[in-house]
C-alpha cells in the first residue's frame, strides 16, 4: 500500500471515493460535485487528503482540516 498526499494531479482519484463516502452518510451522488469540493479544499489549502493506493487502485482517503 502506498499513501500520498492529494495535489492538483490526484484530485481526479479520490474524487469518487470521497463521493461514495458522501452516498454512505445518505447522501445523494454527486461525482462532479465532489470532485468541486475536494478541488476547492486543496486551491484553497483548507484541507490535507491523504490518498491510500492498493498497487495502482486508490482505495481510501483520510481529509485533515487544520484548526
């Protein structure tokens, strides 16, 4: 497993994770939504995301937010 740090690059990846996560909580799907949200969070440097890599599968996240 390998675990990198989400840049402009990645966002594409964890975006349909983050969206499965949102559907997991009720939400509805909304791939390009998410996609908007986690893009915003890293032009704005709101938010760290670490991305989780099966060989070249991303397979889970992690978002920090500084407080």
């Amino acid at each position: 497993m390998k675990i990198c740090t989400v840049t402009q690059q990645t966002v594409k990846a964890v975006a349909p994770l983050f969206n499965a996560y949102r559907e997991f909580y009720g939400q509805p799907s909304d791939a390009k939504g998410a996609e908007q949200f986690i893009q915003q969070r890293i032009d704005n440097k709101e938010s760290i995301i670490f991305l989780a890599y099966q060989g070249e599968e991303a397979v889970g996240f992690a978002q920090l937010y500084p407080m």
